[in-house]
C-alpha cells in the first residue's frame, strides 16, 4: 500500500512537500498560494527572510518574506517551524503590512518557540564579513546581508538564542551578554567593525516580546494534531536545492537545508508524514549571487537571448532586488535535485517567458576534462569548469500567457515540455502560464494523485 493509501486508510490528511530545484526564484509562491485551496495549514520549514515569494492575485503583486504564502487564503494556518531563523523585527513589520491590506495574521499565524532569533548582531557580522571577502578579493559570497548565516552558526553552536527566551526576560539577558560578547569580539577584531550595546538590543527584543508571545506554538504538535483530524498540510520550502547547505553549490549557498528532506526536521514531525513531493523550477535557468552556473547567458546586451529572459520574465529579487543571472535549462542540473529531494511530480512556472524565441536550447550534459556527464557534479570548482552540452528545439510564436489546458499551448511548447520530462524521467504534474494565481495548467493534482 503506498502513503497515498496509507493516508486515506488512516483518516489522515495528505501531505505535500513544496520545493525549488534550481537556485530559488523558481515561483514557489504562487504554486504554494494556488495549492493551499486544498489545505489546512502551511508550514514554512527552513530559511529566513532572505526568502522572497512574489504572489499575484486577481492582478494585485504581495511579497512574502517570512510569513507562509498560505496566509493569502482565508482560513488557512500558518506555520513557521523550528528550522526558520526569525528577525522578530521583520516578522512583526510583515504581519504590519499584510493587517494593513485587510489580511487576518495573528489568528492564525503560529511560531514555534525553537526558532532561532536574528538579532542585530547577526546582520552586523553577516555585512561586515562579505565587505571583508569583496575588499581581500576572495569574492563575496552574495548573501542578502540580513544575519541568516551567522543566526545558523549560533544554533549549530549551541548559544542561540531562541524564541522561547523571549519569554523569560533574565533568562534572555544572560544569554544575550553571552551572545554579544562573542560577536563583539569578531566585529571589532577580526572584521574591524563597530561594536554594539547591550541595552537597546535587550529593550528592543522584550518591546517585541509582548506581539510575539501570542503566536508561539508547539508547532509538531500543532501539526500533528490537524493532521489526525484528516486535515491536509502543505510543507513550504525556501531556495532551491542548489542552494541547500550539504547538496548545493558549496560555498555558494544558503546556510539551510532547502531539500524535501528537511521538511520533516524543520517542522517537528515524522518523515512518514510527507506523501506527495512536488519540484518547481523554471522553464529556463535563473541565479542571485555568486557561484558557477554552467548554461548563464549574458543578460546585458539588447536583442540576445539573455536579456529577453531578464526583461520579460522581470528577473529582479524579491528580497534584495538585485538582478538575477539567466540562462537556459539544465536539465543536468535538475537531475541532480531530482536525485536529492525523491521528487514525485514537476511544476514547470513561466513558460510564457520563451514565448518568441525563434530557438531554445536544452542542458542535457556537460563536458568535464574531456568526459561527458549528465549530472551536475558535487564540486563547485568541477562545475566552473563544466562547458554545457546543448540540445535545440524549435521555439513558438503563439502566445501561451494564460493558458490553462495542455491542449491550448503552442505545438512546439509541448513537445519542449515533453522532452524535459523524458531527459529528468519524472511527470510534470503542474505548468504555470503567468503571475496570476489562475494562469496554471494542472496535469496532475498533487493532493489527488
């Protein structure tokens, strides 16, 4: 009996596991926001605020950092689990601006007390040390700058602090001399930086404290239980899987575990609970930061391939708002995620972006020191030096903005998707036609497979 079954025999809920198999920015947000009509409750399980999803709703553009996509349904829980490191400024200055444009937060947004804080020290050394690497030469790593990388150090460590201290004020200041101590110490040596004081770190965390004692939750437990009522629970990644800690493109990566396999960990319950797990990526490539990516096109110079993906698929970060690097597929790239993350279906999101192209090309493989692969390699410096191997397809002049049947897109569209499914050997179940939350052809349902 599959975990479909062994859901449904159970009174269960079924569960599925959203997450990007690029370098981020592959459009989870929108796919989360129109899957969460057939959930209960979505659980953000890893990341921080570097995370940026764009939703666009009956023409109208959010953009969540932090809180789950999901907030954006009526009704709908809202998890932010254990493997989420939180600015406490950030998350209340969201849930702000959503309560602002008539969204209902603190009723059903709930924070697990084990998440670890990003206190202003973080965002300190996290600056201070790219400035650092940018003016030794090295090269910067291209964080957000917001503190996530360093808020992880502490947890590993040991001395996070946690969302729980912010309900014991003693408790708390001990831990934050402690804490201050040893990022002061690098700031002012090492990093050559500014110190920073005790006193208004504290008074700001225990003003924060009174918003954010209502929300906390034992959120497994929280989870579980609506689980066992037969409710359905949407996992909600962050990133990309090329961008996860142990599996991405080290050391240009995020500080997170971003793969499926995390989702169980992240949000405190049981592996055997993730039923369904659903990979998004774009129909082309695209890269914030530095790190090698073997199929990048130049995105600068007018009339190339490269800048009509940069313009029309409005290539820009939600979070920092930095241009973001382009290329075609690497379906080498994506059998990688494949291979990491157990990916059961595909959604394929902005199609519409090659709508014009007179040709389009495909990354099948790689040629390294003379061999040719046809997975992405491990090493980061293996995959600078991989030259991308190119299969070509006919491109379309009809317009697929919108479309939302299969047998609506362009000829050459379809047989593009077909051959990106065969080269990956997994089913694309979802394709996403435009921004809206409406513009999506649904092959196969993830929650009724």
């Amino acid at each position: 009996m599959n975990t479909a079954n062994v859901a449904a025999a159970s009174g269960r809920g079924r569960n599925v596991v959203v997450v990007g198999t690029q370098w981020g920015d592959e459009g989870k947000g929108k796919v989360v926001d129109w899957l969460t009509d057939d959930a209960a409750a979505v659980v953000r399980f890893q990341g921080g605020h570097n995370a940026g999803h764009t939703l666009v709703i009956n023409g109208k553009k959010t953009a969540l950092q932090l809180i789950p996509s999901g907030i954006m349904r009526p009704g709908v829980a809202c998890f932010i689990g254990n493997g989420v490191v939180v600015d406490p400024t950030h998350l209340l200055s969201e849930i702000e601006r959503l309560e602002a444009i008539g969204v209902e937060v603190r009723s059903r947004l709930f924070l697990s007390e084990s998440c670890p804080l990003i206190l202003p020290f973080h965002v300190e050394v996290d600056r201070a040390r790219e400035a650092l690497r940018e003016s030794s030469g090295v090269g910067k790593i291209g964080t957000t700058g917001k503190g996530i990388g360093p808020a992880y150090e502490d947890k590993v460590a040991r001395r996070a602090l946690r969302v729980q201290d912010l309900k014991h004020p003693d408790r708390f200041a001990t831990k934050l001399r402690e804490l201050l101590a040893v990022h002061n110490h690098a700031l002012t040596g090492y990093l050559k930086g500014t110190p920073l004081e005790f006193q208004p770190i504290f008074d700001q965390a225990m003003k924060m404290a009174e918003q954010i004692k209502p929300l906390m939750a034992d959120v497994g437990v929280r989870i579980d239980a609506l689980n066992q009522a037969g409710g359905s629970i949407l996992f909600e990644g962050a990133q990309g899987t090329l961008l996860d800690i142990d599996h991405g493109t080290y050391p240009y990566v995020t500080s997170s575990n971003c793969v499926a396999g995390n989702a169980a960990a992240g949000a405190g319950v049981g592996p055997d609970r993730l039923h369904y797990i659903l990979g998004i990526t774009k129909a082309y490539t695209t890269r914030v930061g530095s790190g090698p990516f073997p199929t990048e096109l130049d995105i600068l110079a007018e009339g190339t391939v490269g800048h009509h993906l940069s313009v029309v698929g409005q290539e820009r970060g939600t979070v920092t708002g930095r241009a973001r690097r382009c290329g075609w597929l690497d379906a080498a790239a994506l059998k990688r995620s494949m291979l990491i993350n157990g990916i059961s279906g595909l959604c394929i999101t902005k199609l519409d972006v090659l709508d014009g192209l007179k040709e389009i090309n495909i990354g099948v493989g790689y040629r390294l020191r003379g061999e040719l692969i046809d997975i992405l390699p491990l090493d980061a410096d293996d995959i600078v030096l991989c030259e991308p191997v190119y299969e070509t397809f006919a491109g379309w002049s009809d317009s697929s903005v919108g479309v939302t049947s299969w047998d609506a897109l362009p000829l050459n569209a379809r047989r593009y998707l077909e051959r990106v499914q065969q080269i990956i050997g997994v089913p694309i179940a979802m394709v996403s036609t435009g921004p809206d939350r409406d513009h999506t052809i649904l092959l196969r349902h993830p929650y009724k497979a």
